[in-house]
C-alpha cells in the first residue's frame, strides 16, 4: 500500500499572504486525516514564507498520522527536528532563496555531509529520507549514507508523462529497482497530480509513500479538500 502524506505549505501560503489564522493550518491538517491521508507533511524554509517554525511544534501536538518535516538540514533545521521529533524527516538541498525544490542531492558529492547528518538523527530514532533526482548513480550512493529512504523527485516525470508516459517513468522503474535491491525504501515527490499518480503508482515497485502539496491544494479549489484526498487515496491503491 502507498501511503499519501499532504504537504500543507500552500495552506501556510495563503494564510500568511493575509495574515492572522485563516486558513488555521493545525485545524487543516487535523481535518486532512479525517479525510483520510496517511500522514502530513511541512517544509519549514530559513524566511518562513510558509510554514512557520511555530506551526511545526504545533502541528507536532495534533498530527496522528506519520509527520514529515522536510528541508535543508542547515543548524536551525536540525535543532527544529530534534526538538520535535517527527517519525520521518527528509532532508532536501534547496537554497535559501529557493521557490521550491528543484534538485536531487548528489549522494556521492555529499556522502560524508549527509552521513553526519543522518546518524544525528537515526540516534534520535527518526526515520530519514533523502531527495534524489532518478539517477542510478545517485541511488547507490544514498546507500552508503545510511539512508533508510530515497524520496525520487518526480518534476521530469510529470512534465513528460502527456507526451510520452512510459518514457518518462522509465528512469524512475530504473532507480526503484535499484533501491529495492539495495534494500532502500521509497518515497516520491513533486508535481505528481491526480492525473499522473496513478500510473506512477502501478509501475514503482515497493513504493511506500507520496508527498502531495502544491497540486493537491490547486484541486481542492475545484473539488473540495476531501473529495481530492479521497480520489487520491483511490487511485494510489
């Protein structure tokens, strides 16, 4: 079963954009496992520009789901994580100034880096996910991090999948296989929508989680929150 985590940055997003607490993100997460999803999902960035440090400890109080914090593990990041201890966090190398992620770590470039990082938090019991572009290379790498997941960045999939479908998951099967033998488990994100999901779903092998923001959200202006968690959760199993 592929579980789904709904990431609630753009919840964060309009509510900053106006400020006070509308949309109250604590109470969005709370009603989007009500819906149903599997866990929840923040990416605290250094500005704050959407999820906020204190919606982090916040949230921490109420997720009953799997909560997953992602984001460059820079000083204040780490602190963050440990303090609040989530089941999983995914460490992601976007800048500071970032819109949003756009690359996979090079695994063999930041082995060492990565290492320290991920032992500080397996010490904690906090399971660890890596961001990694579809690239067999990177996926052995990750390995020798110690590593217990990849997250494979499914941006060139998704903007391939109108013209060309199999293509575009052909790197993607290639890298989940290597990760499966590698004993790696596998996590996936990024533009992935309910238009690809599916499809992505049935041809990963062993794919144990999707993190579903920004298209989620854009749905759910249309067809209602629950109504898109809900078809989301339909066409992943």
């Amino acid at each position: 079963m592929t579980r789904l985590s709904v990431n609630i940055n753009k919840i964060a997003t309009l509510r900053n954009a106006r400020g006070g607490n509308m949309p109250d993100v604590v109470k969005s997460a709370i009603d989007i496992e009500s819906f149903g999803a599997q866990g929840i999902t923040v990416h605290p960035r250094p500005d704050e520009r959407h999820i906020r440090y204190s919606d982090v400890r916040a949230l921490k109080k109420v997720v009953k789901t799997e909560f997953n914090i992602e984001g460059n593990p820079n000083e204040k990041f780490i602190e963050l994580v440990l303090e609040t201890k989530p089941e999983q966090v995914t460490l992601v190398p976007d800048a500071v100034d970032a819109i949003t992620s756009n690359a996979g770590w090079n695994t063999e470039k930041h082995k060492g880096y990565l290492r320290d990082i991920i032992k500080i938090f397996k010490d904690q019991g906090i399971r660890t996910s890596i961001f990694v572009d579809p690239v067999l290379d990177m996926v052995k790498h990750a390995k020798d991090t110690g590593t217990d997941r990849i997250e494979l960045y499914t941006e060139a999939y998704a903007q391939n999948y109108a013209a060309n479908k199999e293509n575009a998951i052909k790197a993607y099967v290639e890298s989940a296989e290597m990760a499966n033998s590698l004993g790696l488990g596998i996590n996936a994100g990024h533009d992935l929508n309910l238009n690809n999901i599916s499809y992505f779903a049935k041809n990963i092998p062993n794919l144990k989680e999707v993190s579903i923001g920004h298209a989620l959200i854009c749905e759910a202006i249309y067809d209602g929150l629950q109504n898109v968690v809900e078809s989301y959760l339909k066409k992943l199993n």
